[in-house]
C-alpha cells in the first residue's frame, strides 16, 4: 500500500509544507528542524519509537547510541530516503513526511549527507566522487567545480597524486576523507554525517575530527553527526543526543552528559570516564608538540593494503 | 490445514505474482513520465550505448552466423528432393528477418547486457550509492535507468538488423560454397517474398524486446535487497525473467503482426 | 622430529610464542621490523597500533600464513617458518581464529558455521558436534540461535558466533582480530567482558589485535603497542599505560599531535 501511495503522490504531486503556526514557532525559537512522534519499524522490530527532537539553526549535534538503535535510520529520515511510518518531520518550511519526490529534491538541495560506508561511486575517481554534486547541479563550471573539488580534496589531506585514484585503492581512512569532503563541497547549510570516524584507528579518528572542528568552525552549517565515539562527541559537539532503544533518553550539552544520572547513559559513558583524566592530560601535553612526523611512506604502496587488510 | 496448504502454495505465489508484475508496470510508467521531465544525461545516454553495443555485439554475430548455417542446410535437405532450391534462401530469409534475429538478439542482449545493468545497479543500492545520489538531489530514475531504457531501445534494433545480416551471410556461405547451390538463384531468392513490412515489424519487435530487457534488468538491480547474494539472485532473475517474457511475448506479437487469416 | 612430539600442555605464565628477530618485507617496504617478543601461555596479550602498522601481518605470521624473511618465530615448541603443509594444519588445529569481520559463511545458518572446523578437522559424530556447538555457543552467550542466519544477527552477535567458531576446536591459543572494531562502547565492554571471562574460566591464551585503548586496559595481561612495523613497547599492561614514550602519548591520549601521521 505504501508503495501505491508513493506512487500517488508521485503523479499527484501537491507540494506539502510545514503548517503555519509551527513554521513561526519555529523561525522564533531558531529551530531549523523539527520532529515529532517519529516511528519506524521494519518487520516486527521497532526502530525508531515516538521520537522528539528540535534542531536549531547553526548548531553542532552529536547523536550518539549502540550500533542498531536507530541512528542512521533517523539521519535517513530526515534526508528523505527512509519512509517512517508516522510522525512528523519539518525542515525549514519543507514538510518532509507528506512532500512528493520532487519536493524532496527541492529540500535536498539545501542539504548533504556523508554515508556510513562511504557511498563512493566505485567506477569514478576521488575527484569525480567529489565533484559530482556540483557537475550535476551544474551551480557552477565545470573547470569551477574540479578546482573547488580539488581544492576541498587537498585541504582534507588528499594529495593531489591520489586525485585520480578509483576509491577502492585508497584506505579506509581515505575513503572516509573523500566521502566527508564530498558532503561538505557544496557548503550546503544543513550537513549530515553519519559515523564519519567509525572503525578507524585512534589517530585517524583525531584527524577526522580536526577536520571536523574545522568544518564546524567554517561553515557555521547545521551540523548533524551520528558516531559512537564518545571523545568525537564530547570535542565536537554542541549538544548531544543519546538514543536508545529507538528514543531519545538523554540530550544536552557535553558537560551535563558527562554527569547525567540516567542509567543507559551513565552506561554509555562509564567507560571512558576511568580513562579521561589521563587522555586530558595527554592530549595537552602534546598539544605544543613540534617535531617531524614518523612515516616510511607505507601509505603509498598500494599493495599493502592488499596484504594487510584484515584476513 | 489444507486451507493453509493452497494459502502457501497457490495463493501466495499467484499474489507474488501479479504483485511483482505491478511493481514492474508502475517502475515502468514512473521512468517513462519522468522521461520527458528534464534533465536528460546524454553523456550516460552515450556511455550506456557504446556499452551495450561494445559488449553484445560479439554474442550476438557468434549465435546468429551459426543459427543461418543451420537453417540452410535443414532447409535445403527438405526443399532439395522436391526441386524448388531457389525457395531455400526466401524461406531463410523471412525465419531469420521475422523471428529469428529480433529473438536471438534479444536473448544475446538480456544475456549480456541485461544481466550487467541488474548486477551493477544492484551493487549501487547495496553500497547505498543510489540512495546517494537521491540524497544529493538527483533523481536515480533520471540519472542511471532512463539511460540504459533509451540504450536498450536504440541498440536493439540497430544489433537486430546486424544479426540479420550476419545470419544471412552464414547461410549464404554454407548454401553457395558448401552445398552447392546456385549464387544468383539465391540472391534472387532473398526478394521473393520479403517486404518492407518484415523489416519494419522486426524493428517494432526488437524495440519491445529491448524494452522489457530494461524494464525487467533495470527494475531487478534497483530494488536489490539482501547484500552479495541479493546482486548475483537479481542478476540471475533478471536473464530468467526477461528471456521467458519475450519468448511468451514473441508469439503474441507475431500473431498480431503476420498471423494470416 | 620435533614436529611428531604430542602438544604439551602449557602452565600459565609459560612462554607459548617466542618471537625472536622477526622481519618481513613486502617489495621495498619493511612491514614488520626486528620483532622481539615472549607470549605467555593462559594471558591475555593485546597487540596495539593504529591501522596499517603491520599487526594482521604479524598475527598471520603466528599461524603461518606468512613466512618471515628472517628470525625465528616459535609456536607451542614448532618453529613455524620450516614446517611443512601437513604439520602446520596440525599446528592450526591447536589454533582459534576469530577473523575481523566475522568472516562467517552468509549462506549457512550458525549452527552450520560454527560446527565447520568440527566436521571437517574431526571424526566426531552428528550427536557430539551438536552438543559441542550448543557448549560454545552457550560460553559465547548465544545459547539456542542455532537455526538463525547470520545475517538476521546483529554486529555484535556476529562477532560472538566468529568467536565460538574460533573456539569450537577446543584450541589452545585464540587469535582475535580488531574484536571492538565499529562497535559502540557498550558493546565493546561486553565483548571485553566475554574474552575475560574465558581466559579465566578456560584458561585460554589470548592474543587480539585492537587498536580500541580503554578495552585494552581492562582486559589485557600483556600489552604490545606497534608503530610501523616496530614493536615499541611490549610489556605488562600497567606498565606499559604509564610508560613516558611520545609515541605511546599520542596514541593513548588520541591526539593528532605527536609524531605519528595520522593519514
């Protein structure tokens, strides 16, 4: 039935917006999205259950929570490519739930999303990757749009030798680089990240948030990011949102998390806390760190990727 | 409990059935009105065509030159006794221009490039790049299947006319060198009975035929589920699925296009 | 013939691996450099490093997929670079792999994963392979999810059957790849928890490849941190997490700054 209904609306294609009274709510507060009772379940298992959340305008949220409780789902939602069973979702004055797809095209054009594993066309190089948004909105030139993509590319730590690399010869590491930079090329003022940094060693994490901070700093984008390491979300985050079990149980700045009392997220946390203190101390004793970089070049050769990834 | 029996066994496959059918048909209808909204991507336009035309075309010669050996010698060892060897190359050439290329070419193309197109669009919905570029406000339908439908539907026919060409010359060889019949009676033999209308309604039915390799490949890769062993199951239903439809379809459009009465 | 000799059982504490001058080279690049190392039987050692340092290059070493360019490197009293085919899958026997990914057979439901090594390696019967699954299944904390494909599993689970998997031949020594690798740190600290609870309660020898730094504290006996193929630190675990090396700061305080590269 859903899949009719779709397809209604398809040929129907009455634009749906944000009702009036919640839109001006909304601009007075500074909320850029709203959401409402959201519910998903695939199957008999509910992912997303009632879910409430307000997003305002130019800030950095941080959603945490376990693998498979709804993160990505929820990022998906709000992107439009996931199609909720209730619930109400407004961006800006984009009515999300109930818009045809041509609308959603429309509100996409306000906004970009990084996907968990990359979502890298294989059969194009890093640059093609990045450039693709602008190619294809054809905003800009062609010869524009490669120099901007470059340029991004370079400014992540992507040599301008591995440009022209297909995505499947670059690391892990890389491949989240060039994924990240494909979000945020276009300056879109709405960004969506879904674990930028997961599966990624300690150092390779720090790197990316730097990047991260940076973004942040110069886009002054909202900034919506899902990941489950908590030190990303306590560097980066203006607020964060701890979700469990398809709900949000917890959301506040870094600080208040840090000392919530509510079980899960004392959980969630209890790990790390042991440990802060020391990489605190670390982390400034480094930070005027000055001195060369130990590297014998091995993230050049291409074949070790081959011999040591994984098994 | 026998209830339940025909419920697993001939209700739910029949409603599967014309389930799927419907998706099918709406998949279709939906590529077909957002054909005609902009933008058209004529680069992937190009790309999808050279492909398709780049890897089919050698399949295609290869099962068609055999298939017009074939029929000379069978038919020639039926008309022979008889004494009519000059009918040999007209009875050849209408099986091979109305039947037999549009049909083989079209098996050659699901076989080849239609299986391609399920298994590549397939890998792009498993590793999310679909949903991408859905994401990055660009519509999927528009940009990866509308392409390959218009390839198909120019390729076909042009691979159809080829086929018939090259199957002709393979039963021109084997007739002419091998069997020894004579070289004019057989040119000759070829205007008998064949019309424009031939030509034209085997174009009509490359056309259909190429489409329903699209509609089928195309809407199989799409809608994968289920990672790696979803791809290579769309690909494998996509060839299954498209050759019994056209080889069903085949009859009804010759009957509606040369059924004498 | 050393290789006919049984597998002797070890005492906790007793050397199990010696490595000894261990280095290896692919083309140009040194992956792994002059390695030195004891593992003792019935710890838990975990080999630290960001990505690409050489540690699955190591790890392949020890159960001889890979043959070093030079040292010696001795498993359970075989030296493993000169044994041939048939006495190295002898050695593997006594050897539980758990792989990065889970590297389960997506086709095959988890009681047919795990019970792979027992029918293939072992002339049990139908009756004792079910009931063996059923043990390590339960030791995993999985009990009763025999009939489920591993993909109606979650990440998580999927590690855990890749472990009874690893576990199913009873071996001597567990060989676990990035356990933690993209999961939450709830589940981190569960998976932590598991391998605790078996080297305690199997007496097991350990050694897991990880580059997740507060599950290491918790659980590791023995901690060796890589940097580009060279072993910087190995040692006890509260030694090593107070040890004064930069190189270790930085990657236990998490910091871009320092001198590892962090592309």
């Amino acid at each position: 039935m859903g899949f009719l209904d779709q397809i209604a609306k398809q040929f129907r294609g009455e634009y749906a917006y944000t009702p009036e009274l919640v839109l001006k709510e909304m601009r007075e507060k500074g909320i850029k999205i709203r959401v409402r009772g959201l519910t998903k379940s695939f199957g008999g298992l509910t992912v997303l259950k009632d879910l409430d959340l307000d997003v305002y305008d130019g800030e950095t949220l941080c959603m945490l929570g376990e693998s498979a409780s709804g993160k990505t789902v929820f990022l998906k939602s709000l992107a439009g490519i996931e199609h909720p069973d209730s619930g109400e979702i407004y961006i800006d004055e984009h009515d999300v739930m109930n818009a045809p797809p041509r609308q959603l095209y429309e509100m996409r054009l306000g906004l970009s999303m990084q996907f968990q594993q990359g979502a890298l066309f294989e059969s194009v190089s890093a640059l093609e990757n990045v450039q693709w948004p602008l190619v294809m909105h054809a905003t800009v030139s062609p010869q524009e749009a490669e120099d901007r993509a470059a340029k991004d590319l370079v400014s992540v730590g992507l040599t301008p030798d591995m440009h022209w690399k297909l995505p499947s010869l670059l690391s892990g590491g890389m491949q989240k680089r060039v994924a990240l930079c494909r979000a945020i090329v276009e300056r879109k003022a709405l960004i969506l990240f879904d674990e930028p940094n997961a599966g990624l060693d300690p150092i390779k994490c720090a790197a990316i948030d730097n990047l991260l901070l940076r973004i942040k700093k110069q886009f002054k984008a909202t900034l919506i990011m899902n990941t489950s390491e908590l030190f990303t979300a306590y560097n980066l985050s203006d607020r964060i949102g701890i979700i469990y079990r398809g709900k949000i149980v917890e959301i506040g700045e870094p600080g208040s998390i840090k000392s919530s009392k509510h079980p899960y997220v004392d959980e969630f946390t209890r790990k790390s806390k042991e440990f802060l203190p020391q990489i605190l101390a670390y982390q400034e004793e480094l930070a005027s760190w000055e001195g060369e970089k130990v590297d014998d070049g091995r993230r050049d050769s291409e074949h070790l990727g081959k011999t040591t990834g994984g098994f | 409990m026998v209830l339940g029996m025909i419920d697993k066994y001939v209700v739910q496959p029949v409603y599967n059935f014309f389930d799927e059918v419907g998706r099918i048909v709406l998949f279709a209808m939906e590529a077909i009105t957002l054909l005609f909204r902009p933008p058209l991507f004529w680069r992937e336009i190009l790309t999808e065509s050279h492909h398709v035309a780049t890897t089919c075309i050698i399949p295609v010669v290869c099962t068609v030159a055999p298939i017009g050996c074939i029929l000379a010698i069978q038919a020639l060892n039926i008309l022979r006794p008889l004494g009519v060897e000059k009918l040999m190359s007209s009875m050849v050439v209408i099986i091979m221009v109305r039947e037999l290329s549009p049909a083989m070419t079209s098996i050659m193309i699901a076989a080849q490039a239609g299986t391609s197109m399920a298994a590549e669009l397939g890998t792009m919905r498993v590793k999310e790049e679909i949903e991408a570029q859905d994401v990055m406000a660009v519509n999927p339908i528009q940009y990866l299947v509308i392409p390959r439908f218009i390839a198909l539907f120019i390729m076909c026919p042009i691979l159809t006319v080829i086929a018939f060409f090259v199957g002709m010359a393979g039963s021109y060889v084997i007739s002419v060198y091998v069997e020894g019949v004579n070289k004019g009676a057989f040119l000759t033999g070829l205007w008998t009975y064949l019309e424009m209308y031939d030509v034209g309604g085997a174009i009509f039915k490359s056309c259909v035929f190429g489409l329903v390799v699209a509609v089928i490949s195309c809407y199989k890769g799409f809608y994968v589920t289920g990672g790696a062993a979803g791809v290579g199951r769309a690909a494998n239903d996509a060839v299954v699925i498209c050759i019994t439809t056209f080889l069903i379809l085949n009859y009804f459009l010759t009957s509606i296009l040369w059924i004498t009465m | 013939m050393a290789s006919k000799e049984e597998f002797r059982k070890y005492e906790t504490g007793e050397p199990i691996v010696t490595v000894r001058n261990l280095s290896k080279s692919f083309g140009s690049l040194r992956v792994l450099k002059d390695l030195n190392c004891d593992i003792k039987a019935g710890e838990t050692t975990v080999f630290l490093g960001p990505s690409g340092t050489g540690k699955s290059v190591f790890i392949k070493h020890i159960v001889g997929l890979l043959k070093p360019d030079e040292g010696e490197l001795e498993v359970m009293g075989r030296n493993v670079p000169t044994l041939g085919e048939r006495e190295l899958y002898e050695l593997r026997k006594h050897l539980g792999l758990a792989f990065q990914l889970g590297a389960l057979f997506d086709s095959l439901n988890v009681y047919d994963n795990v019970s792979f090594p027992l029918s293939h390696h072992t002339r049990m019967r139908q009756k004792e392979i079910k009931s063996r699954v059923a043990e390590v299944l339960e030791l995993v904390g999985l009990p009763g999810t025999e009939n489920k494909l591993t993909t109606e599993l979650s990440t998580g689970q999927q590690k855990r059957v890749g472990l009874a998997r690893a576990l199913a031949l009873n071996p001597t020594i567990v060989l676990f790849d990035e356990p933690t690798t993209g999961l939450d740190p709830i589940l981190c600290t569960t998976i932590d928890e598991l391998i605790l609870k078996l080297k305690t309660e199997l007496g097991k020898t350990f050694i897991v490849i990880s580059h997740d730094i507060e599950g290491t504290w918790n659980m590791a006996d023995q901690v060796g941190v890589l940097y580009q193929g060279t072993l910087l630190r190995y040692g006890r675990n509260a030694d090593v997490r107070r040890d004064d090396n930069i190189f270790l700061k930085q990657f236990f305080g998490r910091t871009e700054d320092g001198p590892m590269i962090g592309v």
